[in-house]
C-alpha cells in the first residue's frame, strides 16, 4: 500500500520545507504533490529546490499559475495522485512519526472501508494566534486534540458529524480513497473555509469511514497570525450551512438525519447556540430563520410531521 500526499501551498515558505520532510520520512508515502497556488512570497522558488532534493517530491502548478484557494489546489492534486489512497496536509503544518501507523492497521482489518480518520494536534507560534484559535474553535483548553472523541460506526458518522457533538477531525488526520474524493465532488471551490468539512461530510454519508488513532496526535497544525480558520465568522459559517443544506436536501436521509439538519442550518445564521443572555433573541432568530427555510424548500416540511422528534434533537443539539 503507497500513499499520494498532497500540499497545497500558499506564502507558506516559512513552514514548507518542514511539513515536505515530515511526509518525505514516511515509508509508506511514495509521492508528495506540491500544488504551487500562485503564491506572492518565494514559496514556488522554495518547492523547486525541494522537488530537487526529493525524488518523493512533485511540483505542480495550475495551468494559468494564478491563485485558485485551497479547494481547487486539492482537487488538482487528487487529480495528479498516482495511488489509491490519498492524504492531505497543510503547508504549515506537520505530520508526526506514526501518521499512518493505524491507519494502515484498520484498512488491512477492514478491507472494504474508504477512509480512516485520526487525532490532530496544535502547535502555536505565539500567545495572540493561541488565544484567538482557542476562542474561535470553543476549546476548552488550548492542547484539546482535534479528533472524534468517541468510536462512532460508519453508518452514523454523518449523523455524528452534522450534530457536531463529539468532536470532529480535520485536513491533517484523514486518509482517504481517491475513488470516493472524486465521487463526492472533491473540495467546493465555492468555499474559502470549511471546504474541507462539507467534504468529510459528504464523504460520510456516501462511503465509509473508520476512527484511527483518535486519542493521541499523528498531525500537529500550526497556528499563527495569517491562519485563515481564525478568520472564519458568522458569514462564512452561513454560506458553509447554504452549500450543505442545499446538496443535501434531496438526498435520501433518515428522519432523524433531515431533523438535525434542518435545525443545525437555522442555528448557523446565528454561528454555534448556547444558552445565555441573549436566549430569547437567539430563539426568535432561529424560529424565523426555521420558517424560511421550509418555505423555500417544501420538500423538508415532511419534518414538521415528527413533533416529538424535532424537541428531542432540539434539546440534544443545545446540550
């Protein structure tokens, strides 16, 4: 089994020859595509030199050399990637030792599986970017690994991701299968954050997928100030739940699956909901926005029918 690892890189030359020589270590990886994204510093000079140095290393280019974000850089690599199975990691971070240690066990043992996910940890360059992250991501302390706390059956997975409620995994700790990447549409370029969850999203409910080492790091992500999650905000998070909502909304869901789907979509205009002081307009928001959503989509009115259904996942989607 030979791993594809694919690199977008972006004004990354600060960290790039790190996070290259981190998959480079790695037997089982045979091929590293650097996916140069018209980058303003000399990063392009600096994944050159390590295509050079390499012979795992491959550099590529979009044809127009210009500047296409994140999700076009991956799905040009998966693209390019020679092996079945592919993996991703950002041009600042890093992967560690037994990054695929696991994963290789749980696909021998589960051989019709598409995916392994595991543990990814964080590295912070300094005080400012840890506080922000820390904030943003609503961590309750700043080394909480990124990771599904929790062995979750594939068949639930999906269900598990769009309920959010016990933790999730990210670019840095999946292994996946070429095949499924392009059946689920790969990355949306619509995205310029959170392009990655609606894949692991979609990903889950058209394949299946299985927990690696989800209690401690194979990955760390580095944190500083040029980081785009730290960017992410109500807006960003609302056209996140608009791509889900409307890819999903014709697909064949459980009940339950449609439910917690529908409120997530409605809690999203007002970002993450917690109880607090501003409660009652959180409420009146979310109840407007539940509105509007089945009207402009008749087919999800079929979720009104399930009253008793709606409390339960309203009150477990607020816990």
């Amino acid at each position: 089994m030979k791993i594809s690892v694919i690199i977008p890189v972006y004004n990354a030359q600060e960290f790039l020859t790190e996070s290259v020589k981190s998959a480079v270590s790695l037997d089982v990886v045979n091929e590293i595509i650097l996916i140069e994204d018209g980058s303003n510093d000399d990063s392009l000079l600096l994944a050159k030199e390590l295509e050079q140095e390499f012979k795992k290393v491959i550099l590529i280019q979009h044809p127009d050399k210009g500047n296409h974000g994140a999700a076009s850089a991956r799905n040009l690599g998966v693209e390019k990637a020679t092996n079945d199975w592919v993996a991703f990691l950002d041009a600042d971070d890093y992967y560690l030792p037994n990054r695929f240690d696991k994963d290789i066990k749980v696909i021998k043992e589960n051989k019709n599986i598409d995916g392994v996910y595991s543990a990814v940890g964080t590295n912070y360059l300094d005080e400012n970017s840890k506080s922000i992250f820390v904030d943003k991501m609503n961590l309750e302390a700043a080394d909480e690994l990124t990771t599904i706390t929790s062995n979750v059956n594939p068949k639930d997975l999906f269900l598990y991701l769009i309920e959010g409620k016990g933790g999730y995994f990210c670019t840095d700790g999946i292994l996946l299968k070429k095949e499924l990447i392009q059946k689920a549409g790969g990355f949306d370029v619509t995205l310029r954050l959170h392009q990655d969850t609606g894949l692991w999203l979609k990903m889950a409910f058209l394949g299946k997928l299985m927990g690696g080492e989800i209690e401690s790091a194979v990955s760390m992500r580095t944190i500083h100030p040029n980081n785009r999650i730290t960017n992410k905000n109500t807006a960003s998070q609302i056209l996140f739940w608009d791509v889900v909502f409307n890819w999903f909304k014709n697909k064949s869901l459980s009940k339950q699956e449609n439910m917690s789907l529908l409120i997530q979509y409605a809690f999203a205009y007002k970002g993450k909901y917690k109880i607090d002081y501003s409660k009652i307009r959180k409420l009146f928001i979310f109840k407007i926005n539940f509105i509007v959503i089945l009207f402009k989509n008749p087919i999800m009115f079929k979720v009104i029918f399930f009253p008793l259904l709606f409390l339960r996942t309203f009150k477990r989607l607020l816990k």
